[in-house]
C-alpha cells in the first residue's frame, strides 16, 4: 500500500482507496440490473435496528440531506441499497436549471443528486422526489399494506459532501404486529435481515438508542447470533442526548459492556420537533459536535464522536475490508463464471442445425455409449460399486451360479419316496439289481426345477438392462429433449422385451435337452458299479487286521468265514420283513390266511429294511452325481444363451432398431423439442455468463 501526493491510500494495482469503493458499487450493478441472484458474497455495510432506534436520522446524517420517507409503522419495507459517490463540486448547471427551478427542497444544488438503478441516466436534483420514488417503487412491489419484500431497491447519491460507502437500510426489527402488518411479520424481516448479515463478508452496523439497556438491543442480539465474537460488528448509540440527567455511554465506549471489535461510535440525531419543523440537518450537524464537545463525559474524546467521525470510521473499514476479500472475490467470480459456462457448453445452443443429422448422431452417439457400458470401458468407472456389464456378470457368476448350486434333488425327494418309485418302476416282477428306470424318472423331475432360477437370471438380466438405459438416459443431453429421450426409452425397452422371447425359449430348450436324454456314459458320472460298491463299503467296512506285537506280522483269523446261506425264520419269512414288509403286514396268521384284497391305496408305512436302505443309498448317490453334472452345465451354458440372445442381440442391433422407429422425417421436430427447464436454465446461464463475465472485467482492474 502506498500513499499518493494528495496524501490518500492507493492499491498495488494502481485503484486509489475510494475507486475500490466504486468497484464494489459497479459489481453491486452488474447483478442488480439483470435481475440474477449475486453468487458473489460482496463486502457491504449493512444497517440492522429496530423500528425506533433512529436507523433513518443517522443515514441521513451521513449523507447531510433529508431523502429516506417517514412515518408511523415500517417505513422502509424494501432492502434500499444506498451508494455514496464522493465527488468534486463544480458549480456547473448542466442542464439542470428546469429541475432546480421547481424544486421543492431549498438545499438543491447542482452538485448533489441521486440516481436509481431501475430509472437509469434520470438526475435527482430534488431530494424530496427521491423520498417519493423511493416510496413508489416500494408500493409498486409490495402494495400499499404493510408487507415487505427482499428485492433491493438502488440508490447512488454523489456529493462532494459524502464518503465514498455502501450502505444496505433493512427494515427495523419489531416484534408485535400492527394494522394491516402481516401475523409473521417478525419472522419476514428477522429471516431478511440474516439473509444479509450472515454473509461473512457483511460489516453489520448495529443502531442502538443509548437511552436503553444496551443487553436489550435488537440489532446487537441478531448480530451476535451470526458474529458472536464481534469481529466485523460496529455499534451505533443515538439518542445519547436524551438520557437521563448523571448517565452516560463511557462504559460502552470502553467496551465493558458487550466488547465489539470495531468499537460504538456515539451519535445524535434529530428530534421529531426537529424533524416536523424541518431543521436542516446541517444545523443539527452543528448541535450534535456543540453536544460532544461541552459535555463532561464525552469532551476530551469529541474528535471520536458524531456523525462525522462515523462516515470517516465506516468509510475505513469497508476499505480495508474490500482490500482483504478482493482476492477471494476474484477467485469465486473466476469459479462461478467456468461454472455457469460449463453448464451452458452442456445445455447446447438454442438454435439447432438440420434435425435429421442431430437425431442421427444422437442414435450413434447413444448406441456407442451402450456397447462401452457392457463391455466395461467407460471412461466415467465407478470405483465404490459395479455398474454396467460388471453388474451382469455379478448375476450370472454370483446370484444364478449361487443359486442352482443351492437346488437340493432330496429336499423334495425324500427316502420313502425313492423306495416307493423303485417298487413302481419294476412292474410286477421284483427288481433284482437296483432299478434304471427309477433313477432317469427322479432325475429328470429335479432336472426340470432348474428351469425356474434360469428364467430368472434371464428377468435379472433384463432388469440390469433397463438400469444401464435408465442411467444412459439421465444425461443432460435427453433432459434437454424429453420428447426424444421417452421415444428413445419406449422403443428399447420395446426391444428388450421382443429379445426375451427367443431368450426364455433357448433358456427354457436347454433344459428340456438336459431332461430329455440321461447320459450315463459321461465320463463324470458315478456308474452304478462304483455306487454299490460304495455303499457296501459303508455297511460292511472291513475288519482291522491283527498284527501280533512281537514279531509284527498279520495274525491269521482262526473264525471260519459263515455259510452264505439264507437263514430263515421259523414261519419261512425272510428276516428283512418280505419284499413288500413295509406295504403290507398281517395283524395275526388268521388274517394272513383269510387272504384279503389290497387296500385301495397302497402306502409305504414301515420303516426301510436293509435292502430297501441300500438300494436308496445307491439311487441318491446316481442321483447326485447327475445331477451335479447338470448343475454344472446349466451354470456354464446359460449365461452364454444369455448372451447370445439378449446381450450381446442389443449390442450389436440396437442401432438398427432405434433407426427403423425413429428416424422418421415426419416425426423428427416432434423429438427435438426442448423441454421448458432447458430453455428457462439456457436463459438463466446466459444471463449469469454476462454478469459474470462483466464482474471479471470489472475486477481485473486491480492487479
């Protein structure tokens, strides 16, 4: 920082002190005139009260000329942006003779006016007309009741009678409703107040009257719920002439009462005598600096008091507070504005070239997007969850592999049941060696099951399918057309559904095969040989050879080994119960005799006797091994059928079906109609994009 001949602050980059003031007020411009939200937090001094702690009288202190409207109730009803332009007097008429001619307030001159930024290039030589727009613009937005609105109202006063300040009046804080004022009125303005002053880069000016407990304060309390340290807080104390008779503020000055960081500036206004007897604020100027400099408590430090003092204070701090957040805001203009273009790149330009090659492109672009999805090469790889083909691949080699190794042929097939089919299948003669016919008929009934889970890992895919389109389709591209993106998602999902029909009857087709013909000869396959002679080698497992312990050779089994002949029981029965022992048993030999007729129905009732057990054994170990090997080759083959029928169908066709629906010149305006989002959005970016892109002008000033 350095300091100029004239004995003013000047910036590195060149801007004196007061032009960083205007930069500030040129920023404020550029997004009040377009009518866009300012995305730039801009450093501004904000005015927060209640409705009688004299917030008015010291801004027209500041400014040394009657312009705000008065009145009973909530006068200011409209933020009122209030920029002081210090400049030079002239003396010159410009033109200005005709308004100051009939003029109203006897201190116009030609060196003091005011501009609103909604009436641009107009010249309020009159304060009074100032008053009376300020009160027009309020009513046109909010009526002539008492409600209020947050859409800022712009003033620029240039004086040479003025700091360079910024300066945002709010409406004063009240708490009970009056007249026509809203049952929430409290709650508008409490809301509008922090909307402003929890900006980090707001200076909050806080206007307390003195003649009141300073704890008691709402402009002080609503400043510490957003700055409870006080840093960028400055306190204002008016009324300090009208306290009571032995008090005074020396102890708020002091700060040890509630400290601020920025200290209070102790000021005083108008009455509301002085007010309706139209007292020049000069005059009370001249009062207020008698006041300080005779009273006891306040003489030795006059010089820091008033409203003089104040504007000097205020026009520091915004100073040295531009200066400190000038970099910050450069950078956040910088970001928005790549921000705001980058989505307007991705809105695409609102005149469109011919619509045939766009939806064209669009097909390819789409088509290509789907075969990089499936095969895993998009550029956009999530690394926190599968997506596209992995997910597909998670169903085939996780949730359907999974799930057929899970079918159990026994959970349904139970031992009584096998012994029942073995009986069944050998006719009318008893089976002699464990039956063929019994094994293909529970084979291939368990066989069939499978069919359920593979139609439903075909369903699974499918759904994988619309969730990768689903995805695809999500793209600021489709949003812009929504005409085009409901097409484009009616006319695949259409096409997904005709390549099902091929795909469940493959599924369906390998499984009749798998049903269809028992190959015992695989080579994987138990025979029935290896499946007896396991079994018997469960029920007679071999006797442990004893060796003798001194010279450690085998003893010789001196039993003889038994006749193999049938022993049978003293009635002639065999000792296993008869063949058909657990079907039928005589309740005593006479009923046995009488020989009666079968029951109706025939049921297996008994427990299974030796035979029966190792014949079951033998069924179940076949039929285990069988049906393992199907296992196996319905998890190797149908996901290839999968694939072949649906996958990688829609890879390679799905272009030539989005063309033969879609590409019809009739239809092709119909698709390319923007949706009202786009066209609002594209507006709004364009708009933000020149704000920005003017601030960034604006700010590049200052190196």
């Amino acid at each position: 920082m350095t300091v100029d001949p004239s004995g003013s602050l000047a910036t590195p980059g060149g801007i004196s002190d007061p032009g960083l003031i205007k930069l500030v007020n040129k920023l404020q411009d550029v997004f009040t005139t377009v009518g866009v939200t300012n995305p730039i937090d801009l450093p501004q001094i904000v005015v927060v009260g209640s409705q009688s702690s004299g917030k008015s009288s010291v801004l027209e202190n500041i400014v040394g000329r009657d312009f705000l409207p008065r009145g009973s109730g909530i006068v200011t009803r409209r933020p009122l942006v209030l920029q002081l332009i210090n400049r030079t007097a002239t003396g010159e008429v410009n033109g200005s003779e005709k308004e100051l001619a009939g003029s109203t307030d006897k201190a116009a001159n030609t060196d003091e006016w005011g501009e609103f930024l909604h009436i641009p290039g107009q010249k309020f030589y009159d304060f009074n007309k100032i008053r009376d727009e300020i009160s027009r613009e309020t009513e046109a937005k909010v009526g002539r009741n008492a409600g209020i609105s947050p859409a800022p109202i712009n003033l620029r006063i240039y004086s040479p009678n003025v700091l360079n300040l910024t300066l945002v009046d709010l409406p004063g804080l009240t708490r009970v409703p009056v007249g026509d004022q809203p049952r929430d009125i409290e709650r508008q303005i409490r809301d509008m107040i922090l909307k402003y002053i929890q900006k980090s880069n707001a200076i909050i000016l806080a206007v307390t009257a003195a003649n009141i407990d300073l704890a008691n304060s709402d402009g002080l309390k609503l400043a510490r719920e957003v700055d409870p340290e006080g840093q960028r807080t400055i306190g204002v104390l008016t009324k300090v002439d009208l306290m009571d008779e032995g008090t005074d503020v020396v102890d708020i000055l002091a700060g040890r009462i509630i400290p601020l960081r920025l200290g209070y500036v102790p000021v005083v206004n108008r009455g509301q005598r002085d007010i309706d007897n139209k007292k020049p604020i000069n005059a009370a100027l001249d009062a207020e600096k008698a006041f300080f400099d005779n009273h006891k408590a306040y003489r030795n430090k006059s010089s820091y008091c008033g409203t003089p003092y104040l504007a000097r204070k205020l026009n520091l701090i915004l100073m040295m507070h531009i200066k400190q957040t000038l970099p910050e805001i450069k950078g956040r203009i910088s970001s928005s504005l790549q921000k705001y273009t980058q989505e307007l790149e991705s809105l695409g330009p609102s005149m469109l070239g011919n619509s045939a090659n766009i939806v064209l492109n669009i097909i390819t672009e789409f088509t290509n997007e789907w075969r990089t999805v499936l095969d895993g090469n998009n550029t956009e790889l999530s690394s926190t969850e599968l997506s596209g083909g992995a997910r597909i691949s998670f169903v085939f080699h996780e949730l359907y592999s999974n799930g057929v190794k899970a079918v159990d042929p026994f959970d349904q097939v139970k031992d009584v049941d096998i012994r029942t089919i073995l009986y069944n299948s050998s006719g009318s003669s008893p089976a002699l060696f464990v039956g063929t016919t019994a094994f293909e008929l529970i084979v291939k009934q368990q066989i069939k099951r499978l069919e359920e889970p593979s139609l439903k890992c075909a369903s699974l895919v499918y759904d994988e399918l619309v969730r990768i389109l689903t995805t695809l389709l999500s793209k600021q591209l489709y949003r812009r057309y929504p005409g085009l993106k409901e097409k484009i998602h009616a006319v695949v999902i259409s096409f997904f559904k005709k390549a099902m029909e091929p795909t469940n009857k493959l599924v369906r087709d390998l499984v009749a095969m798998e049903a269809c013909y028992v190959n015992t000869g695989h080579p994987d396959f138990l025979n029935g040989h290896r499946a007896m002679a396991i079994v018997n080698e469960k029920h007679n497992p071999p006797r442990p050879v004893q060796v003798d312990p001194k010279t450690g050779k085998p003893l010789a089994n001196p039993q003889r080994a038994a006749s193999p002949t049938l022993v049978a029981s003293a009635d002639g029965d065999s000792s296993n119960g008869g063949f058909f022992g657990s079907f039928f048993a005589a309740k005593n030999k006479k009923k046995a005799a009488a020989m009666e007729a079968p029951p109706p129905t025939l049921k297996a009732s008994g427990v299974l006797s030796e035979r029966e057990g190792i014949e079951v054994e033998v069924i179940k170990l076949l039929i285990s091994s069988y049906f393992n090997i199907v296992k196996r080759t319905m998890i190797d083959m149908v996901p290839k059928a999968i694939m072949l029928n649906l996958v990688s169908f829609t890879k390679e066709e799905m272009q030539k079906e989005l063309l033969e629906n879609m590409y019809r010149q009739s239809e092709l305006d119909d698709l390319l109609k923007e949706s009202d989002y786009t066209i609002r959005r594209r507006k709004e970016c364009q708009t933000m994009v020149e704000s920005l892109s003017r601030a960034s002008e604006i700010v590049s000033q200052v190196q």
